[in-house]
C-alpha cells in the first residue's frame, strides 16, 4: 500500500469526488461510495494491498509502518 | 401420525395425498427381551440414516435404523441435489433413479428489480462430459423412497419404524441403546451409534452438546406448488422484484409440476398471518401471473440457522448429517453436505469394524467433515449476509453491487444467491499423502476424482463407476502397458487395492484396461505413461506419482488409514 501520493493533481480528484456526490441524499451517497469502493477495489485487484487496507482501517493505531 | 417437523408447516391442498406410510414390525427384541448386539445401530431413518446403512452393509457390516416417525420427509425440504450426491448415490445404488425421475439444471439466473433480463447467469457444470449434471431437483421425499426401496437388496439392513431412540448410555466397549415403539421399550448395544436424527438430534441433547455459530434473524415463506407452467427449469432467484418489494424470490422447477417458491419475509413478521392462505395465495399469484391454475403441496414458514458441533465423533457415537450441521438452504449444502459424511465415514467405521485400521482413523472423519461442514457454513453465511445485510452499509454494498452487476462483468462476481455445493476438497487431511513431484493442483490429494466417459470392455460406460467401496490403484499407461504383478498383489493386500489401468484412446482393451476415448482422464489427472493415482473408498485421491513404487504406496495406504501419518 502506497503512503505517498499516486494521483496528478490532488485538489482536482479530491473535489471531483466531492461533486460526485452533489444533490445526493446520505443514502444515495452510501451507496455511490459502496459503487466506487467496488470498482476501485476491481482495479487494485492484490488481495494482499487490499487486506492491508482494510487492517489498518480496522485498528490504525497497530499500525506502525507509516 | 403427525408431520416429521409439523410445527415448520403443513401440507394444503390436492398436493401430494400418496406418501408412503410404514408399518410398524414388533422386533424380536422385544419377545426375547434379550439385548441384542449390532455392531452399528443407527439413530434417524432420514437421507442420511439410511444411505450410512446402506454403505455399511456394501462393507459387509450389518446395522438397524431406527426410525420414529412412520414415513419419509414432508414436503418443503431438500429438492436440489448436487453432482457428488449424485456419484454417491450412484455407488449406492440410486443415482441413476434419481437422474430419471428428478428435473436436470446446470444453469442459474439472478434478476433485479424490474428489469426482464438476467443481471447474472452461472453454469455450474464446469467440467462437461460427466455422467451427472451439477444438480437435478427432486422432491426429498422421492429420494428417501428409492433409498428404502434399495434395502430389498440390502437385508442385512434392519430398518425400523415407529422406533424412537429415548436414551444412550456409553462405556468403553460399547453404546446401549434405549429405544421406545408402539409395542414397548427395549434394549440395544452396539460398537457404534451413529446419530443421524436431524438437526433437532435427541442424542445431542442426551450427550449435553450443543450447536455453535450463527442464526439469522430472517423468515422465509417457501411454497410447494403444483402448477402446469412452462417457466424454464433454470434456478431463477430474484433480488429486489416487483412482486416481493425490497426482499428476495426464488422459482425453481421440481418433479411431477411442482415448483419451489422461496419467498423471503424479513424478521419483524406476524407468522400466522404470513401462512394465511388469501396472503399465501396473493404473494404466489404476483410471481406466477393470474391465469396458471395451480394447487398447493406443501407451504412453510423457515428461520435459517448456520451452525455444527464442535466435534462429530464423541467416541462411540458419531454424528453425521443434520444432526452435526445446519446451514441455510440457499447453498443446497445440507443434505449434499451430509451425503459427504456418509460417503467419508462409512469406509473407515468398516475398516475399524474389521479390525484393521485404529479407532483413530475416526478421528480423520472428524477432520475431514468439520473441514467440510466450515465450507458449508462459510459459503450459506455469506449468501445469507448478502441477502439478508445486517446493516445500513451493507445494504448498501448490496445494492452496489447489484446495480454495478448490469453494467460490469466484475460486479457479478459479488452477486450471492447461494453459492451451490460443490464437493468438498479435503485439503490439509491428515490421510493425504503430499505432493512430491509435478502435477496440476485439480487432481492433488484430497480432492474427489472427476468423472469422464470411458471405453471399458468395448462399451461406453463412466470412470468414477470403476472407482469406490475399496481402495483402487490406479496406473494410466502408454498405448502397449499392463497391471504389473506387484500392482496385482496389492490386491490381496490386508486392505486391498484393487489394480486398474487407464490407456489411451489407441490402447488394448484387453484385460478390462479402462480406454480414455476422449483423453478427458489424461487432462483431468495430468497423466503420463507411467502415473499412478491411489484413490480411496471415497473416491477420493489419497496420493499420486509419476511412477508406481510399492514401498510409496504401501506408506500412503498406511497414512490413508490411519495407521500412521
Ligand atoms: C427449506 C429447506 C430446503 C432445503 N433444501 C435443500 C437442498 O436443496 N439440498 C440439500 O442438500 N439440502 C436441503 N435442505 C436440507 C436437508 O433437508 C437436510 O440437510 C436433510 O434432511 C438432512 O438429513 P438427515 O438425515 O441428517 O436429517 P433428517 O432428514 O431430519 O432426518 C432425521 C430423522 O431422524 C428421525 N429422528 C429424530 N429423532 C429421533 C429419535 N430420537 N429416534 C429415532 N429417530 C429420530 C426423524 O424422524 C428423521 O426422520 C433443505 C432444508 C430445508 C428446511
């Protein structure tokens, strides 16, 4: 899992993904998320960088790699 | 007599009206009122009761059922049986019945919403050219009958009705059996018991064990119907349809015009008012349309629950079947998984029996089902969680997933409305002989053996029919080999493994040599001129070379059975 920045432009992507959700109610919104979540998930695809995320969201504080 | 678990559901309608009844037989027990001795009684006359009695005595062990209902399973119960149940009941003698009389399906269909279209459609027959498709649906009831038919030619199987197993009592050297009829009490002993009575399992209770793991909080109504429909006889299973807002559907074809309609509720439900019959019908109507005619069979309402002792073999007695495990039916892993038991137990409580392998063999049951029954319940868990989300968010990743499905192959991957038995590979045995040398994984130890079609004797017949109830050596050889005459000894062995050779389609047929036609056993098995495979009674592969050595199979036998690892 990378700790440095992978993405051009920051700023643009962070406030694309914000628009994204404009004029949605918290539910819709959930379920966007969960949509991105998945594709986004397809696209890494190495189950090993994926389970990494999900430990360290689990208990970030074990987490001393960073 | 009342319904085997009445308080699930009752029977409407025309439906089925001719279930057999069994009499009741007064046993000589209980004139002689001596104790007699078996040394495998047998507790639940159910699928898995009888196909355990049935393999016994093709050991050559001979047992009594007690059973203490008068008749087989209602309805609304198992109807989808798998491929490996089917090879299964093939060696015991049914399969074929069941192939002819049950509805063959390989393919499933998940739909959405209102959308007309499939979102996502499997074929579970991964392997074509098999003797069996991956499922045929048949009523539970007709699988019991052509399993109680079958003992005609098994009379060494003792099968009793009416005969209710109230107390057990164990010592080192043997179990006694209390059991209550019609006609009064009496007494059994024998080496071993074998708790096959359901998933409520009285002989639990008697031993104060228990169940662990999950029940879901979600009802489903499920009717039996009997209807004259030209709906495709397909699994047809529906997230979020018009007919059942929010919720899931199931349609799937049986036997004799009778469909399975799975319909699911939710948690907060008033029961009564779900069975009445105008709510039943309303619900049933808004699938099937307004004109087909139909009649109920049976009608249910079912809480599903995903849980197994921790241990399957408590020392003379043995569970096996519901009784050891429960899963919900969305997988069809009960019945299919208890069928596995069955098939793994049964060889090694002979061997035992006969005095040649140790009582820890059992213990490899134990490993192997517990390994099995976890598959099981992992997979029914995570249809259930997908079908039934906990959660806010999980609902959502749902509906995600669902609605990310029509667009994106990916997406349908994580679309869950059952994950199907498939048979179990039993990984990590203790009776597997590991791997030395270089083979695909399809085959490696552990794994059942595939079927595929054969040349034998000048006729087509089915390599799995060439394997089972013993150990059998198997050698694929090159156009001119033959069974050597260290394999042939192997057949006189104390544990015998009978020798079979496999050649290619330009092979001599002679001999009963087994001639791959099609190569399909070469491709399954990664085989060359020169491959042995040891399979168990089970069909199962217990190890593997690419060169017969009698000193590697007489230590991989050895390990296969217990007697050392
Ligand atoms: C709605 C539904 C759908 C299902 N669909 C499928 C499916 O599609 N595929 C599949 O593989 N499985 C399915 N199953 C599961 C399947 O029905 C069970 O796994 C199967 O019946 C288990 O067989 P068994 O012999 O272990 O237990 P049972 O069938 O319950 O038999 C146990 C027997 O023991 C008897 N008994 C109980 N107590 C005693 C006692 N004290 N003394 C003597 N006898 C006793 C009972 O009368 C009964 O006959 C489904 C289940 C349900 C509820």
């Amino acid at each position: 899992m990378k700790s440095e920045i992978n993405i051009s432009d920051p700023d643009g992507f962070y406030s694309s993904l914000i628009d994204l959700h404009e004029g949605l109610s918290t539910d819709e919104s959930l379920i966007v998320n969960a949509k991105l979540i998945l594709m986004m998930a397809n696209e890494i695809g190495d189950r090993s960088i994926l389970d990494e995320m999900l430990a360290f969201l689990r208990n970030p504080s074990e987490d001393q790699s960073r | 007599m009342s319904a085997k678990y009445g308080e699930l559901g009752q029977a409407r309608g025309a439906g089925r009206s001719l279930q057999a009844v069994y009499p009741f037989v007064e046993p000589p027990d209980l004139q002689t009122g001596e104790t007699r001795h078996c040394p495998v009684v047998i507790a639940g006359g159910g699928p898995i009761g009888l196909a355990t009695a049935i393999d016994l005595d093709r050991h050559g062990i001979p047992s009594i059922v007690l059973e203490k209902h008068d008749s087989v399973s209602d309805g609304s119960r198992a109807i989808c049986w798998s491929k490996r149940t089917l090879e299964i009941l093939d060696r015991l003698g049914t399969g074929q019945r069941m192939l002819n009389k049950g509805v063959t399906w390989n393919v499933g269909k998940v739909y959405h919403g209102d959308r007309p279209d499939p979102i996502y459609t499997f074929d579970l027959l991964a392997d074509k050219a098999q003797k069996f498709p991956a499922f045929i649906n048949l009523q539970q009831y007709y699988a019991e009958e052509y399993l109680i038919e079958s003992l005609a030619g098994h009379p060494a199987v003792d099968l009793r009705w009416h005969s209710e197993v109230v107390a057990v009592e164990t010592s080192p050297e043997r179990v006694t059996v209390t059991v209550t009829t019609p006609a009064g009490d009496y007494q059994l002993t024998c080496d071993y018991l074998i708790a096959a009575d359901g998933h409520r399992s009285p002989v639990r209770h008697m031993l104060d064990l228990d169940f662990e793991g999950r029940v879901f909080e979600d009802n489903f109504l499920i009717a039996d119907v009997k209807m004259k429909a030209d709906f495709p006889a397909e699994r047809r299973f529906w997230f979020d349809p018009v007919f059942n807002p929010g919720k899931t559907a199931l349609l799937h074809k049986q036997a004799d015009d009778v469909w399975r309609i799975d319909f699911q509720l939710g948690w907060d439900i008033d029961r009564e008012a779900e069975l009445d019959q105008k709510t039943v019908d309303a619900r049933v109507r808004a699938l099937i349309g307004g004109d087909i005619e139909f009649d109920y069979e049976w009608i249910s309402l079912y809480t599903f629950q995903c849980r197994r002792m921790k241990n399957f073999v408590h020392g003379r007695i043995i569970f096996a079947g519901d009784s050891a495990h429960l899963v919900s039916p969305f997988g069809a892993r009960g019945a299919n998984g208890g069928l596995q038991d069955v098939d793994n137990l049964v060889w090694k409580l002979a061997l035992v029996l006969e005095g040649k392998a140790p009582p820890d063999l059992l213990d490899s049951y134990d490993q192997e089902r517990v390994y099995g029954a976890d598959e099981n319940i992992l997979n029914s868990s995570r249809s259930t969680d997908f079908m039934t989300p906990k959660s806010d968010i999980s609902t959502a990743f749902r509906d995600a997933a669902l609605e990310l499905a029509k667009d994106f192959a990916f997406a349908r991957m994580f679309v869950n409305s059952g994950r199907l038995s498939v048979p179990c590979t039993l990984d990590q045995s203790v009776l597997n002989e590991p791997d030395t040398e270089d083979f695909s994984a399809k085959q490696r130890p552990g794994s059942p053996c595939l079927d595929a079609p054969i040349m034998l004797n000048g006729s087509e017949s089915w390599f799995l029919n060439q394997l089972g109830d013993c150990f059998t050596g198997v050698l694929f050889s090159d156009a001119t080999g033959s069974i050597t005459d260290e394999m042939r000894a192997l057949e006189d062995w104390d544990i015998p493994v009978r020798a079979v050779i496999v050649k290619p389609d330009n092979g001599s047929p002679s001999g009963g040599a087994i001639i791959d036609s099609q190569a399909y056993l070469h491709s399954h098995y990664d085989a060359r001129p020169g491959t042995y495979y040891l399979i168990r009674p089970d069909q199962h592969v217990a190890a593997r070379w690419r060169a017969f050595d009698r000193t590697k199979v007489e230590r991989a036998l050895s390990r296969a059975t217990g007697h050392s690892t």
